[in-house]
C-alpha cells in the first residue's frame, strides 16, 4: 500500500461565534489565565508536502496567519458561510500580493452563493484595486483531489442547515453539527484523529453537546478525538479535560498534531 503523506495539523482557533473571552463577559471562562481557555474563531491549517490550507477562514484568520508566522497559504476548503467560519475572507489579500496569484476557495454551490453575496465587492466585474483575487471552486458531496489529497466530504447538518465535514487521508474535520446520518458517519471510520465540535454541556438546538460529542466519538472510535467550537459555557479547559474518557482531548488554539 501507498504510504500517505502526513498532515502537519495546527488548530488555529477553537473557539465558538463570540470567541473566548466573550465580550462584556465577566464569567471565570472569560476571566481565566490559562491560555487554553482563549479561544479565537474555529478553524486549522493543515500542511502536506510543499502545500498548505485551511479550513474555513474566520474572523480571527489576520491574527491567526500572524500568530502562527504563515508565509504560504494555497488554498481554503469551506464548510459553511456562517460569519464566524468566512469572516477572514478579505485577508487572503496579503497572499495575493505575496505570490501574485489567484487564491482558491473550495465550497459547495449554497455557502459559494452567501459568500459572494457577503463579499459581492470581491467578486464583481469591475476590477478594484486592492480587493482579494478569489478562485471559486465548487465541491459538490463527492470526492476530489486537493494538493495529491483525496478529500472526501461529510455531509452534516447544523439545525437546518446542510454543512461540509472533510475526511482527509486519517483525518476527519466535523465543525457545527447536531445530526450526522450514519452513513455519512460511516465515512470517518477508521480515522486515526477526529476533530468535532462540543459546544457546551447543556442541550443546544444546532451543535452536538459534550456528552454528544462523546458519543460520536466513542462510535467513530478514532486513535485520539478532538473537540472544537467549545464555548466559554463548557467550563476551564483543565477541569473538563479532566472528565473526559482515555483518547478524547480539548483542543486548544496553537496545538499542533501530525496525522
């Protein structure tokens, strides 16, 4: 058998829509010390070879291309257009005029739609100067070919809203779900890392609760499980990493895997 390339995993951000501190907040999640506990909006950058991509391109994305020194950035795989997963959009700007060329963004035809409606000034006609030169490539729920990688969608659902999940070589991204079909689920098995989200404790209408999450995790049964998109409602890091089963972590902004 072939041997895969390895991903070079970093979590830029792992945080909710509001981020960790939320603002005017004052609860001990917001107040903590522990920098496991400030969360920038959810998204990571995966390396593979002489290549590197994000999924999703937040809000935070200008602080997250800085923090983490990226010279080089090929391309963006998103999974829906909601603010906090599309938010970055315009700064992709700064590669442009680093490499001179187009960046390419890879989204199914309804977050494609929104985010050129967000970003109608990026993709209109007349050529204004210092606007981002986008590439959109429409993905579609089959699999495709990214960099030597085969990308394999998962289709979740977000309350009612479809949303993408990716399975790349052993590694499985699912960000805002509270539902999974089992045989989209089906498409994780056998993941070495699973990264999903769990929001909080208390039952939420569109993302899967910690004690969700757990369960998906246990059913996937990956070597390790990492959950993302956790809100400052979840508790400190270090208490609820505490209460997790063997295999199962609290990703943090800047933890770095390879897969």
């Amino acid at each position: 058998m072939k041997n895969k390339t390895p991903l070079d995993v970093t979590f830029l951000g792992t945080g909710t829509s509001s981020g960790i501190p939320m603002i005017a907040c004052d609860c001990a999640v917001c107040r903590s010390t522990d920098k496991r506990d400030q969360r920038l909006r959810v998204s990571v950058l995966i390396k593979s070879g002489d290549h590197a991509f994000t999924i999703d391109i937040g809000p935070d994305f200008r602080e997250q291309m800085l923090r983490e020194k990226v010279k080089k950035l090929d391309a963006t795989l998103i999974t829906h257009a909601h603010k906090d997963h599309v938010g970055g959009l315009d700064e992709v700007r700064a590669f442009n005029f680093k490499s001179g060329a187009v960046f390419p963004v890879y989204a199914e035809a309804v977050a494609a739609d929104q985010i050129m409606t967000q970003y109608d000034y990026i993709f209109k006609e007349v050529d204004y100067p210092g606007i981002p030169k986008i590439q959109m490539n429409m993905i579609h729920e089959q699999p495709f070919a990214l960099f030597g990688l085969n990308i394999i969608p998962i289709r979740v659902m977000h309350y009612q809203l479809p949303v993408l999940g990716f399975r790349i070589n052993d590694f499985t991204y699912i960000t805002d779900a509270n539902y999974i079909a089992p045989e989209e689920l089906a498409k994780a098995s056998g993941s070495k890392v699973l990264v999903i989200n769990a929001l909080r404790k208390e039952k939420h209408i569109s993302h899967f609760t910690l004690d969700e999450a757990i369960a998906i995790a246990t059913e996937v049964g990956a070597e390790k499980t990492y959950f993302i998109h956790m809100s400052h409602q979840l508790g400190k890091h270090e208490e609820i990493a505490q209460t997790l089963p063997p295999g199962i972590f609290l990703a943090y902004d800047g933890l770095q895997i390879t897969v």
